[in-house]
C-alpha cells in the first residue's frame, strides 16, 4: 500500500513496481545498500522515488555480477561505476578462462571414455599454473639432457619451447594436447628414448660442430630422399647407394640406421606433433615417407 499522507511506498509497494521480490529488496535493505527513506510509526519501511531509483541502480549492477560490498562503496561515493566495472570484468575474464579449462577437460574426459581416475588426472594437468608446467618440463630436460655436454644446442633449444606454453584461453584442442604431452615427459620409457637420442647426437658431434648442425643434417636428409623418391629410385638399387654416399659419405650404415630409427621413431614424432598443437602452430610435416625411404635404402645396402 501508499502511505496517503507522505507518498512513500510500502515495501511490498516498491516491490509491485519494481518487479522484485520483498525478500529480496528486505535483504538489500538489511545490508545497507537500500536504506529506507522513513518508517511508520510501527517501525514499517517505507521508500521514497529515490529509493525506487537507487533500487534499479542496484539491480542492474546485482546482474551484472557485482558482490554487494561493491554496490554499497558505488552508492556511498567511495568508487565509480567505471571503475568497479574495470576491476569486475578483470574478474570475469579469469572466470572465463576457467570456465573455458573446464569445459576444455570435460570434452578430453568424454572424446577419451575416461574413468573416474583418469578424469582426475586430466582435471588436475590442465589446471597447472604456467609455472607448474615449466616445472615438469624442465624436470624432463634435465633427466634426458644430464651429463651430455656435446648435445647440439639448438635440440635443447627446441625441446625445452614444448610444452611449457598453454595459453591462459586456451582450446579443448590444446588442453587435450597438453594432457597427452605431459603424461609423455613424464613417462620413464619415452625419457629413455629421448636420453639415447641425445647421445647419438652428442657421440657423432665434434668439438667445433655448429649447433643447428643436426637440423641441417636432416633438412638434407628430407631433401635427398624426396628428390629420389620423385625420380622413382627403389631403395637397394645402384642410385640409392649414390644418394646415401651424397649423405653420409663412408660412415658406417648400420650406425646412421640405429641413429635415424630413434630419431624418428612413433613416440618422438607424435611429441613434435602434440608440441606443434599446444603452442597454436601449424601442423608440422613428419617426413615418415621420407625417413622409411632413407631407412629402407641403408637396410638394403649395409656398408661393405
């Protein structure tokens, strides 16, 4: 009802007009964002039209997100709007990139089948900080990279980019990725393949070996056997042997084929693959066509 004498609205009044609840504008009164005007003489609230128009302002910033603490400051003068809005959509965007992680798990969760156990562990990799992940791969870096000094530098280089870089919005692609890198590094057999991988590589380097040298060896590799895979030469043939002796001169066949086995071994391919994945690069090639041609040609034609 209308108090006749004065033109302030009842409680239940203001609540037909601005389509709340009582209970809900009893409970912002109680907390001090809606003070009323005055009260009957039974100790009855009542509101005036400014009352009804700090009611609006409070809603709109209620649905917008804003706790009551920071309409109350907003209200009494102690912040701007703008501000409060800047700090609050500083806070949504950090609910949304969680938001975002969540929905990310549950679509690996469900494209994976996974149990219960699984769910907790994919739940618990995907939300590592930043600094967490670095943690596990510089953990990885220094178990397969411990005592070799004569490594080239430029594998440390690439394999330490790998995984440590999940974006903070990160796709349902790129969480799935990171999953399945993370369980790979930390998994003790791949780091013993990935240990005798960087000991092949520091065995045949030299002293003044320029790093890079093990990407332009097989940057040549690619070449090679593309261009001899275009001219329809067969591994085991007369021109195979010539392009492995462009290649690789007189070392020992059977040593470069151990050497290229691990190097391009399933395992060490899909790691580059998902690396490529979980830092938003395009797809890398794998030469798998190029590196069996390879291997083919120094398994047909060992050295004499």
């Amino acid at each position: 009802m209308i108090d006749d004498r004065t033109g302030l609205l009842t409680i239940g009044e203001l609540a037909r007009v601005t389509g709340l609840t009582v209970r809900t504008i009893r409970y912002w009164s109680d907390e001090g964002a809606l003070p009323p005007a005055d009260r009957t003489a039974g100790g009855y609230r009542l509101y005036d039209a400014a009352c009804v128009a700090r009611l609006e302002l409070i809603r709109t910033l209620r649905e917008l997100g804003l706790g009551l603490a920071d309409v109350r400051r907003v209200l009494a003068g102690e912040t701007t709007v703008a501000q409060v809005a800047a700090a609050h959509v500083v806070a949504l965007d950090a609910q949304i990139r969680a938001l975002k992680v969540t929905r990310a798990v549950l679509s690996t969760v469900a494209k994976r089948g996974s149990g219960a156990e699984e769910m907790t562990l994919v739940n618990r990799l995907a939300r590592l900080s930043a600094a967490e992940r670095r943690r596990i791969v510089e953990d990885f870096m220094a178990e397969v990279f411990e005592g070799i000094d004569m490594a080239d530098p430029d594998i440390r280089r690439r394999l330490r980019f790998a995984a440590a870089h999940l974006p903070d919005d990160p796709t349902p692609e790129q969480v799935d990725a990171w999953v399945e890198l993370a369980e790979l590094i930390q998994d003790p057999g791949f780091r013993a393949q990935m240990r005798q991988m960087i000991e092949f590589n520091a065995a045949d380097r030299g002293p003044d070996v320029p790093a890079g040298s093990s990407l332009w060896f097989m940057s040549r590799l690619v070449s090679l056997a593309t261009q001899a895979r275009r001219r329809g030469i067969a591994p085991g043939t007369p021109e195979a042997d010539e392009v492995l002796r462009d290649l690789i001169g007189d070392t020992d066949r059977a040593v470069v084929l151990e050497r290229l086995t691990a190097a391009s071994h399933g395992r060490v391919a899909r790691y580059r693959e998902l690396q490529a994945i979980v830092n938003g690069l395009d797809p890398q090639p794998t030469y798998d066509e190029e590196f069996a041609w390879v291997a083919a040609a120094l398994g047909a034609r060992p050295a004499s």
